[in-house]
C-alpha cells in the first residue's frame, strides 16, 4: 500500500466541508466506470476482509463554464475504511469533457491514513 504525503487533491483539503452524496455498493459493483474501483475493494460481490467499514462518498463540481454552460465535470470519489485499528482514505478521480468522445477513467491520487 502506497502513502503519498502530499495532499490527495485540492478537495483534499476541505473534504469535510464539502457536500458530498454517498455512493451506493450496489453502484460500485454494477457500473463500469467503477470496475477498477470495485476490483479493488471487492471480492465477486463481498468487501474485502482488509476493508472494514468501506464507504464510498462523492463529490462533482464542475469547471470551465461558458454560456452554453460547464465544459466538464469533476468527480472525487473518497473511499474511506478501517483496518488494524487505522483509518484510510483514499481519492479516486476523474473528469467528464462534454466536447470530447475521450473515456476518463477514475485514478487514485493515493492513499492517506487519518488515524
């Protein structure tokens, strides 16, 4: 497990006061967009044994608008979890271009232990 000791992201910093909407397992193991997400975290259809108390919560924002409105969204996805008495959180990100047909898919930006 990589720790990265520079902040996760700019929502890195302001995570708890950001509004953020949690994300469903049942979402995170039928989307696509997710299966890097889910095959970490998940085994078939169980969590993992070394993620104890897993929670997925989302923050979108968007950026770049112009008249016709945002040019892109920007999602963070904060995975959160315990184990061996530590808790963990990791940021996946990812962007969403209206006028491009290029797939973003989410990266880690690391993993930081808050505990």
């Amino acid at each position: 497990m990589q720790l990265n000791s520079h902040p996760i992201s700019m929502h890195y910093l302001n995570y708890s006061e950001n509004k953020s909407v949690i994300v469903e397992f049942s979402e995170i193991l039928s989307e696509k967009e997710y299966s890097d997400i889910k095959n970490k975290y998940f085994n078939g259809f169980k969590v993992k044994k070394e993620y104890k108390n897993l929670k997925f919560e989302m923050i979108i924002e968007y950026d770049g608008v112009s008249s016709d409105g945002p040019e892109s969204y920007l999602y963070d996805l904060f995975v959160t979890w315990n184990n061996n008495g530590k808790s963990y959180l990791e940021n996946w990100h990812k962007e969403h271009w209206y006028n491009s047909n290029k797939h973003e898919d989410f990266v880690s930006n690391g993993i930081r232990i808050l505990t």
